[in-house]
C-alpha cells in the first residue's frame, strides 16, 4: 500500500520564502523510505527530537530506534522535526500538516508519535508539533483514529507536567521495548483493533501497553492534592497496572552496535561527526547528575565493537571526524588501548578521534596525544563543576585544585595553548565566596600554563551553567537558587576576572543568566498542574524554549500565574522550595531503580559535607569499590559490565 499521501508537492513551491529550506526536503545518506504495508500487520512510527533539524538530526537516541525500527518486519519509522517559526506560519496558511521528512507524510497517520526529550525546554515544541499534525493537545480528546503519543528519553523520568498531552511514556533504554511496543500494536491491529472491556479502542490499546509493566500511561493513574497544595501518591485505576512502572536497562551493548548506517544530514547541524557510544551509564556518583543516576549500572562496550562500529561508520557516512561518546569516556576500562590502537589504525588518513568533556582525574598526556595524533590540537575541556573545593566535595566531585592545577600544568607544558573550564552556579549551599574561587583557579590555570610552557599566548575559557535540581538525583530535594542571586553572583565573578589586569585578557567568561534555569526547573520537578502553564507559555507564543533568542521569561512567568491560579501553589513553590522526605514527589511512582533512602542519605550526606567536608567520605565508583547499595543491580536484575577484555583492534590493510 502507498499510505496517506506526500504533502511534498504542495510544500515544495512555497520552500524558497523560508529560512533553510533544505531542513524540510529529506533524502540524506543512509535514510529509509519503506511501503506503508497493510493497516491490520504493519506499524508505523514518526519519530521526534522536538527541536531543529541542525539539534534534531545528529541525537543518536532517534538515529538508533529509526534504525531499529526499520529494520524490523512490517515496521516503519519516519522522522520530524520542530519546524521554523517562518514554515509554521506557512504550514497554518497553505494547509499543510506536520510532516516526516522520509515520505512527506502526514504525522497524524501514523500509529505512533514518539518523542524524545533530552530536556524539559523542548515541551511547547511538542505542542506545535500535535496541533499542526491535526492531534489534538489533549490525550483525553483523541479518539481511536489518532497516534499514540509516547515520550522518552532523559526528561521522561519525570512525564507529569506533560501528563495531559502525552499517552504514554517509556522510561530509560529505548532499543528493546520499541519493538516489544510495536508487538502489542501489530497484535491488537491483528485483532480488528478491538475494544474489549475497555471503552474505547485506544483505551484497550493503551491498557495492553500499560499492563505490559514497561510503558507508563498517565491516565491509568489517579493523583490527589492535598489543602496546602501537596501531592498525593498517584494509585492505579485500571486492574492490573502496576503500581510503579519501571526503566528498560540494555545489557549486552555489543549486540547492538547501532547506529550501523548513520543519517548524513543535507544542512549544516551542531554536531558534524559520527559518534560511537563506548559504553553506557556511569557510577562516579556525582549529586546533581541525572544523566549519571539514571542510566546506571555500567555497560562497556568491547574493543572490538568499539573498532567494528568506527570502521563501519566511516565507510557510510564519509565524516572525517569520530567521537567516542559517553558521560565520561576516560572511564572506559580500556580507553588507553581504544585510542592508540585507533590512532594507529587510522594514522596518516584524514579521520581524526575526539573525547568530549573529560574528568580531570581521568586525564592523561598519553591518552591526549592519541586523540590529537591525526587531527589539529584543539582546546581540552574538563569540568570541575564547583568552584571551590568545599563545593566539590558537596556534590562528591573527587577533584582537588591541586588535581587541576597538575592536570592543565601537563597539557600547557606539552603544547596545548586552549583550557576550557565548566562550572555550576546555584549549588546547594553554595556562597559567594564559592563562586568567586572560580576566578581563582582560572588565574591559577593561566599562571601555571605561562610558567611550564614559557608562553604567554595560554587561553582559559570558564564556562558556567545554572545548577537545576533533577528528579532521581541526591539534589531532588534542594532548594532551586533564585534566578537574581544567581544573576549577581554571575555578576560579581565577571567583575573578579575583568578587574584582574594581569589575567583578564586571557580569561573568557560564558554564562547563562538565572532565569531559563527557573523555568526548567518548574518543569523538570513539576506534577500535572504545570500542564496548564505549558500549554499558556505555548498559546502565549512559547516556542524553541532551549533558544535564547527565543526564550521569554516574562511569558513563562504570566503562564504560570493564569496556569496555577487556585491551585494553591505557585513558582516558588516547584523551585525554590526545598522538600522533606516524607514529601510524595510527582515521580515517585517511577522506577529508575534508585533506592529512596539511599538518595536521601546522600543527600543528607551532601549537607554534612558543606559544614564538614573532612567528614564525610567520598562515594567512590563503584566499579573499584564495594557496593553502595544503590539499588539498581538488584532492582533492575543487571549487574556491571566492564573489562578488561584483553582484546587489541588489528590494523586495516586499506590503511
């Protein structure tokens, strides 16, 4: 069958009034375009980055399920994404439904919308998305012949402010359960797409998903608010929905060595390269990182892989420079070995390795040199987060001035000329006086590298992020920094660096002010209630959120006073307000397999560190250390995978 048809001839004329038009045309290397299929056998996906093409493009999340996906039998998957404010216009005045950018389809024909949240910015993108695709914003007014909209990804650890648009979500590891998924669909199509005790045939649909224990739909569970605005447990309220629905872990990643044909996009995006995943999750315990909570345990994957996947992915795509991609990628057991044994491989061609961010007690000159072998020596960039050692400790970053000040010291001295230091603003109990340490280490960073290297062309960049406290995580009980103590103490450590005669000039400062942290944080820690402010920031305007050009406080602030009147809280209430343990929070019927009392004790443990940091231990990795009792191997029933294998990557003869 041929399906809905492509809206392609009626959007091609209007193509040259809007901004990158090649965004919208498809067809890029490696792209898949397969048959509609009959309706009773065949599932069908549109998969969504809910941002632009240059962001949504190279998110290997949606490169990998595509991939999957197609792979599959009597499955398809198409691709969309968050289109220009120009092509919306242009979209409600022609007529023209949200599309894939495969077949030119119509999004509103396929069995599922899948989107993939990597950050809680990215909601009104979504809201655009369904209202041109003829959805409607709302899952309790869709009827039988509408998608299944279903989230994933980081931000889907916490669905509950977007409980009222999405039907379902999947928590953690995508590759496995979007086929599972795609079985209870093909089955219950197989059947006539049947009712059965259900009222509708989308309610019977989503109860299959539901039951299935893997897939968490909203509307099965009921919440109640107490008088003072507190939350109530969320109780199921159709038989034999669990009462907690917990993450998909994927063991065994060499298995699944995807992407094997990497999407080469048409217009220039945010990431030219082709990325490998060297292994997944981290256990380095740090307090405010979601990312490093919530994928646990550690899953390498192999040398061998490792080598397989670089090699195969150069011959497809053509790209000249490969990332080894993880939340710490010096950790990887055998990291040394992957990159001489690849720079040796690769040496005297034109492919060049990169490392993203590295822990600064994982660095080394050797494992730097490898890197740099076949490509231009560019700038390393470490992440100390917290100013001061004090603040390290808190959020059990294991990295002492000293531990910089040697690592920075070995690379200026061995020829490097370009540091990039990343920081958090807005910790828990951080002072100004923690904050202006960072203008100290920076100094300390230019003086040493102008002391080994014997130059004075040596750069420090200091980058800053605003701290948001993150479901999951020790911090989900903290207090959010106010958007103006943040904004000054940002103030305070410019004026540190510029009065600095001897060393501002070779100081660079980027910042990001308070506020967009403040909205982030009332969506990443709301419940159901912050729908409604969503859904008036959207109607307001909101658009591209995650975009500073586009982003308006302002806006966000007048939605949230129209969309929590009555409600009994307010801003300051999802944000700046710290939480007790007794306190039900909106994901704690979510199951990332973290064990409560043991992010509580961490937590406490946090505070103590900022009164005592001599007493409190460190929480070391538990990759080299006893058990901390977590929970998630034995919640989860995983376990760490980590080598050494012993294995080398033999050379290519092509080389």
């Amino acid at each position: 069958m041929t399906g809905p048809e492509s809206v392609f001839a009626r959007l091609e004329p209007h193509l040259p009034s809007v901004q990158k038009p090649i965004q919208y045309v498809g067809g890029e290397l490696n792209s898949v375009q397969k048959e509609w299929g009959p309706d009773d056998r065949t599932v069908r996906w549109a998969l969504m980055y809910p941002d632009a093409y240059e962001v949504g493009l190279p998110n290997q999340g949606v490169q990998i399920l595509y991939e999957v996906l197609n792979e599959a039998e009597d499955t398809l998957a198409e691709r969309t994404y968050a289109v220009w404010p120009d092509m919306e216009a242009l979209l409600r005045r022609e007529g023209i439904p949200q599309f894939t950018v495969d077949s030119h389809r119509p999004v509103g024909a396929f069995d599922l919308l899948g989107l993939s949240f990597s950050t809680e910015l990215g909601y009104t993108n979504m809201l655009t998305a369904l209202d041109l695709a003829g959805i409607p914003l709302h899952a309790v007014d869709r009827t039988d012949g509408h998608p299944v909209v279903l989230a994933g990804g980081h931000s889907a650890f916490n669905p509950e402010p977007i409980a009222d648009f999405i039907d379902a979500a999947v928590l953690g590891d995508g590759e496995e359960v979007v086929l599972k998924i795609s079985e209870v669909v093909r089955e219950w199509k197989g059947e006539g797409c049947p009712s059965g005790a259900m009222p509708t045939a989308r309610d019977e649909l989503l109860r299959r998903l539901a039951v299935s224990g893997g897939v968490y739909v909203p509307k099965f569970y009921d919440v109640s608010y107490g008088p003072d605005g507190s939350l109530g447990a969320a109780v199921p309220n159709v038989p034999g929905v669990p009462a907690r629905v917990a993450k998909h872990t994927l063991m065994d990643l060499d298995s699944w060595p995807y992407p094997r044909n990497p999407l080469v996009p048409l217009a220039e995006t945010v990431h030219e390269r082709f990325s490998v995943e060297i292994f997944r999750g981290c256990t380095r315990g740090c307090r405010f990182c979601q990312a490093g909570m919530i994928t646990r345990p550690v899953r390498e994957r192999s040398i061998t892989t490792i080598g397989a996947m670089v090699q195969n992915g150069i011959e497809k795509s053509g790209f000249d420079e490969v990332g080894l991609l993880s939340l710490s990628s010096a950790d990887h057991t055998e990291i040394g070995e992957v990159a001489k044994d690849l720079a040796d491989r690769y040496e005297g061609s034109n492919v060049s390795l990169s490392l993203p961010s590295t822990r600064v007690d994982a660095f080394n000159i050797s494992l730097a040199n490898e890197f740099s072998r076949n490509g231009r020596r560019s700038g390393l960039t470490f992440a100390p987060e917290g100013g001061s050692e004090r603040m390290r400790k808190v959020i059990n970053k294991m990295v002492t001035e000293d531990d910089l000040i040697a690592t920075v010291a070995a690379a200026y001295s061995h020829g490097w000329r370009q540091v990039k230091l990343y920081f958090m603003v807005g910790l828990p109990t951080e002072t100004d006086e923690d904050v202006l340490q960072i203008a100290d280490l920076a100094r300390r960073v230019i003086q040493k590298g102008r002391e080994v290297s014997g130059h004075n062309d040596i750069r420090c960049t200091v980058s800053i992020g605003g701290f948001v406290p993150k479901p999951h995580t020790p911090f989900q009980w903290a207090p959010h920094l106010d958007h103006e103590t943040t904004d000054n103490r940002l103030w305070k450590l410019r004026e540190a660096i510029r009065s600095d005669k001897k060393y501002a000039r070779a100081i660079g400062v980027r910042y990001h002010d308070g506020k967009p942290g403040i909205v982030e944080g009332i969506l990443s820690r709301g419940d159901r209630r912050v729908g409604r402010v969503i859904e008036a920031a959207w109607r307001d305007g909101g658009r591209f959120d995650g975009w500073s050009e586009h982003f308006s406080y302002d806006r966000w602030m007048t939605a949230a006073s129209v969309g929590l009147e009555g409600t009994g809280v307010d801003v300051d209430w999802f944000t700046t307000r710290e939480r007790t343990y007794a306190e039900v929070l909106p994901w704690d019927h979510l199951d990332s397999g973290l064990d409560k009392d043991w992010l509580w004790e961490d937590w406490e443990d946090a505070l103590a560190a900022a009164d005592d940091p001599d007493g409190v231990a460190d929480v070391e990795d538990c990759r080299w250390t006893p058990c901390y009792d977590c929970g998630v191997c034995p919640e989860m029933g995983t376990d760490i995978q980590i080598g050494p294998t012993g294995q080398r990557l033999l050379p290519l003869s092509i080389v």
